[in-house]
C-alpha cells in the first residue's frame, strides 16, 4: 500500500526542506519507491536534490497547469529517489 507523508508548517526555516530531501534519501536506501514532488517556487528540495532548477524540461508547474504529464516531468535523483521538481514557474501558476 502507498503511503503519503506530506511536511508542512506555515513558518519559514523551520527545517521543512532538509526534513524532506533527507526522508526522501533515506528511505530510498530503505529500499523504498520515493517521489518528492517539490511545490516551492523557491526550488529548494530541487536544488538539494542534487537538479539545478535552472536547466529543467518541465517542471510541477507544468503539470499543475496540465501543459505537461508528470511521468514527463519527474527525474532520478543522485540519491536514488524520484523528484517532481519545482522552480520560479510555480509563481506563475498561482496567477493562472
């Protein structure tokens, strides 16, 4: 059975990003099937994800605005798991 586990808080620097890409590295080691979906426009979880934001094809934007699939979009992380990444197009989204 699939397991969602969503990192939430409305303040920033509270660990939110760290928390995720390690829970992703970690339990890809595990060994487990781990896709983090990164919705910051920041593109934070991205980049520490080992993926420059800035030299995508697609990224959750694309998908949130249904111009891409996201079997299109999400990439292999050097950690071994799979990343839906984010960037300053998702800044975007929210206007459309």
């Amino acid at each position: 059975m699939a397991r969602i586990i969503a990192i939430a808080n409305q303040k920033g620097g509270v660990g939110k990003t760290t928390t995720s890409v390690n829970l992703a590295a970690a339990l890809a080691q595990a060994p487990k099937r781990v896709l983090l979906v990164d919705l910051d426009a920041q593109g934070n979880a991205t980049m520490g994800s080992g993926i420059d934001k800035r030299d995508l094809a697609g990224s959750t934007c694309d998908v949130l605005l249904e111009e891409m699939h996201a079997a299109d979009v999400v990439m292999r992380t050097p950690e071994g798991f799979d990343l839906l990444p984010g960037n300053g197009d998702l800044t975007a989204a929210e206007i459309e």
